[in-house]
C-alpha cells in the first residue's frame, strides 16, 4: 500500500503571496490531519479533516485554511505569507480519525515551505 | 497549564550503549501516549504507542516505552543503539478530554557516536 504523499516536496515563495499544499492519504484512510514544524514552535497541528468536513482546528490565524475532498484528498492554503509561515508541513492520514484517538496517524514527508 | 516536556535537546550516545529518552506529560487523566521518530528529510513515523494496560511497551526498531503514572513519565528506551538510530524523536499525547489531535514535545536530537 501507497503511504501517505505530499506535493509538493519543496515550495519557495514570497511575503503576500499565497500557497496551496496537497496531501494524499493512504488509501482507504478517511482522516487527515495537517501540522507545521518550525524550529522555534516545534509540531504544532493545524487542523483535522473526516469525510469531507473539518472536525478539529489548532490556534492558527484564519489565513490558514484547508479542505478535503470526497475521495479524502486534502489540500491546505495558506494566504498571505509572512516570512514566520516557513515550515515544514506535514500531513497524516489514519483510517477513522475523529475522536478515534487509537487509530494511528500515518505521516506523509512533508512539504518543505521557504517564505522570502 | 497542559504539556509535554522532553527536558533533553540533544543525546549523545556511544553505538552499542543504552538510550533513556526522557518525556513528562501535564494532563488532569493519563491521554493516549506516542513515540514517534522522525529522520532527516523524512516525516513522522511511529515507534510505539500506551493507550492502557501494561505499563512497558514494546516497539519497532527495539525500542521499549516505560509508562509511570505517578511520575506522569514516559520514557523511552533501548538497550543498545545502532548508528542507524540517530535522529529526532518525539513524544507525543492525545490527551483524553480533546478531540481527536497530537500534542508534540519539543524533541530530542539523538547523536551515535562510532
């Protein structure tokens, strides 16, 4: 089985501009969750998608956003860059998600954001 | 306040020499406990997890996780690294009265020396 992908893998862009990060489950996995790792804040979660609908939602500013799509791909944006948005985000799929805190989350590589 | 402590930020280690990573957690009940490992340019992946019942667990890899109620620890360990061992490693909680999210300690960076 695929693990979970991440697209793209290296993303350079400048202050203003905004960015859309996709994110590929492993088949069959319906939750994905997104996080951003920095050296100052650590792993720090975004937020978490189940069937379609956002079900868990971290301490970041509304310019990020996110969504999941009927086959469970999900994609994360982020409007507005600021230099403080470089990051390595990471995406995790596990199969029911939602409460199921058993349920293991599989993480993808990451998709490595440099803000100028 | 809520968190995950892993006091030490770097461990060096000879290769064959034990390993004791360090993680304390501050939560009103015992969440969901996780460690995960994460090697350069790579993501998260998971060593072994405490969700109830026998306080020593087993993982991949060799590694074995310590839970201890009363010191809200949950260490990991292995009885002899391995060069290949040399990465970041992460404790991780869910904790019980939240929906479904990983909280992370700030990591610790594992160094072997040859």
């Amino acid at each position: 089985k695929a693990g979970v992908t991440q697209t793209p893998r290296y993303l350079i862009k400048t202050r203003g501009q905004q960015v859309t990060l996709s994110c590929s489950p492993i088949s069959g996995h319906r939750s994905v969750s997104w996080y951003q790792q920095t050296p100052g804040q650590g792993l720090q979660f975004l937020f978490e998608y189940f069937s379609e609908t956002q079900r868990n939602k971290g301490n970041f500013p509304g310019r990020f956003s996110g969504r999941q799509f009927s086959n469970s791909r999900s994609e994360m944006n982020v409007s507005t860059l600021e230099l403080g948005d470089s990051a390595l985000y990471l995406c995790a799929s596990s199969y029911l998600g939602g409460g199921s805190a058993r349920n293991e989350q599989f993480f993808g590589p990451g998709t490595r954001l440099t803000v100028l | 306040a809520q968190s995950v402590t892993q006091p030490d930020i770097h461990i060096t280690v000879s290769e064959g020499a034990s390993l004791e990573l360090r993680c304390n957690y501050s939560y009103g009940a015992t969440p969901y406990l996780f460690w995960y490992v994460q090697s350069p340019g790579q993501g998260l992946q998971l060593l072994l997890k405490y969700f109830s019942g026998d306080t020593l667990v087993q993982g991949i890899k060799g590694f074995e996780a310590e839970f201890k109620r009363s010191q809200s620890s949950f260490n990991l360990r292995k009885p002899s690294v391995h060069w290949s061992d040399a990465a970041e490693y992460f404790c991780a909680v869910v904790p019980m009265d939240s929906s479904y999210k990983l909280i992370f300690g700030s990591g610790t960076r594992l160094l072997v020396r040859p």
